[in-house]
C-alpha cells in the first residue's frame, strides 16, 4: 500500500474510533482490584510511524496499568541478553492454547512453559535477565520499558500493592516453575519483579512508540535510540506475538487482523506493521479470553482501512 500521510492516518484512526466508541461489551478484570476501578468508557487510539510522528484519538493520554504487555519488553532484554536459542530451549516460542495464567501447560510439557508472553514463560523469562540482584534486576527491566517507549515509565505503587497482595496464583507458577527447573532466580524474587514489570503506567502513545521501536528493527522512533541489537531481537520477539500474543484469541487475531500484537489485562493493546509503524489502543473492558473488546477492534479496522497485513502481498 502506498504510504499515507499524517491527515490520512488521522481519519483513519478517528473513523475507527467512532465506530466502536459505543460498543460496550467485556468487563474489566475483575482479579486485581486496581483494574476493576479503571473507567470503563475509556477509550484511546495512537499511531507512531518510523519518522516519529504520533497520531492519536481519544483517551491516549490517561495512564493505565501495562499489565502482559510488559512481556514484550522483558522478553526483549532476555533476547538480548541470553540469545535467541537459549530463550527457545528454556522458555518456547509455541503457542499454549490455555488461558494466560495456566498451569496446564507445566503439566503437559515436562515444566516448559512454552512461550514468554503468558505468565509462566514470562516469570521464567524474569528469571533469565543478567543481574546480581532483585534491585538490578527490575532496575533493568524497567529501564527497557522506558526505552523502548521512549516515556518515563514508572511503578505505580497502587497497582503494585494491588497485585503484590492478591498475587497467590503467579507465586503458585513460579513454584511448580521452580520444581520443575526452569526458573533461573530465586522464584519468589521471579514472582516478585514479574508482578512489577506489570504494575508500571503507560498510555496509550507510549505503546504505540513501543510497537513502532519494534517495527523498525529496534530503533526507537522519537527518541533514535538503536534499543535492541538490530535484525536479531526484534524478529523473535514479533513471532512470539504472532504465536501468543493475545491469549487464547492468538488464532482468531492472526486470522482477522494478520501483525503480531499483544494485550494486557489492564485494557492496552499494541499491534506491529513492520517496517511502517505501531498501532495501540486502551479501553479497560475484557473479553473472556483477557483482551481488550474496543481495543481488538479497533487496531482491526485501522490495519484493514491502511491495508496492512502481513500475509497480504498487496
Ligand atoms: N499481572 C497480571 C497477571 O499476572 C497480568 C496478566 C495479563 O495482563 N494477562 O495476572
């Protein structure tokens, strides 16, 4: 497709905001309390191309909790750090086809959590980052969310106490993870920085910035910062999406919208068109499978209006 101009994507992402603004399905998560007091009529749309402009619609201002996609970020420094293979052979880069925060996949695969991007693999990927310790280990893991968006992210110790003391499932995870050998650190520690590494805000700008580093081999958009090693992170991180990116929903997001996205319980998702930009929408309310309702919808309908598919050879 040719390459639209900024007037262009601004229709683009107004239209499509317009059109699912209304649509008032899904509920926000209910399981941490934070989330559950989020506004449910939120509802925010940004682009940011690989020249560094960003376009946005609605709420892209309001702040809210990263939640899963903080995976993508943390994936991306283990990539970086471990390799490629090692984060293959430790973790997995297949699909679960169970809920995010099952077990069964332990169960099934001899302790291997299979992929990075639900909470199993994500904790074991926590466990795989290079630190001495539990303060350079979130030290670390926060400076790449901040690097990839180019925002100054920041814990938000509400959410943080929100999650830390209704957290019994994830600590769960990390034992049998533990047990089972495939977790690198101290599992409670694992758990621990997990659980903050979701608990950071971001808006909805931020994690389009962050699709778009992404997008363009690791370069950061808006602040031109080389993130990620070029042509070797950020391939793998972008198949892992396309594989889990959204949950149990993966299949059916691949089959209607065609980029590897991801989502997160606190109502963000981001998609990636490679080589041409990222794509983010907030609005709290879930479907069953954890992903945002207006949020999936929208990025569809902006990726179809711009003709951006990657199994598309237009
Ligand atoms: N902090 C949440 C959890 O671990 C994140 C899950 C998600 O966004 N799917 O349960």
């Amino acid at each position: 497709p040719s390459k639209p101009d900024k007037a262009q994507l601004q229709e683009v992402i107004d239209c499509a905001r317009a059109t699912y603004i209304n649509l008032d399905e899904g509920e926000n998560a209910s399981y941490i309390p934070f989330l559950a007091r989020v506004p449910r009529y939120l509802c925010g749309l940004s682009i940011a191309t690989l020249d560094g402009d960003i376009i946005s619609a609605g709420d892209t201002d309001y702040r809210f909790a990263i939640e899963s996609i903080s995976k993508v970020a943390t994936l991306a420094l283990a990539l970086e750090d471990v390799g490629p293979d090692a984060v293959q052979k430790k973790v997995g880069a297949d699909p679960t086809g169970l809920p995010f925060n099952s077990v069964m996949a332990l169960e099934l695969h001899n302790g291997k959590p299979l992929s990075p991007l639900v909470n199993a693999g994500a904790i074991s990927t926590v466990s795989l980052v290079e630190a001495a310790d539990r303060e350079e280990r979130w030290a670390r893991i926060l400076l790449m969310q901040r690097k990839l968006t180019g925002g100054d992210i920041v814990l938000s110790s509400e959410v943080n106490g929100s999650e830390q003391t209704t957290n019994f499932h994830n600590r769960a995870i990390s034992w049998l993870l533990y047990s089972a050998e495939a977790l690198y650190c101290d599992p409670m520690e694992a758990c621990d920085i997990y659980t903050r590494q979701c608990s950071t805000l971001v808006d909805t700008r931020d994690l389009a910035v962050m699709a778009a580093t992404l997008a363009g081999g690791g370069v950061n958009p808006l602040t031109g910062e080389q993130v990620l090693s070029a042509d070797r992170t950020s391939p793998k991180v972008l198949a892992e999406m396309m594989m889990e990116g959204l949950y149990t929903s993966s299949g059916d997001w691949a089959y209607s919208v065609g980029l590897p996205g991801k989502s997160g319980v606190g109502g963000g998702v981001l998609a990636v068109v490679p080589g041409i930009m990222g794509i983010a929408a907030f609005s709290p309310p879930l479907d069953d499978a954890g992903n945002s309702v207006r949020g999936q919808k929208m990025i569809g309908k902006v990726a179809s209006a711009l003709d951006y598919n990657l199994f598309s050879t237009r």
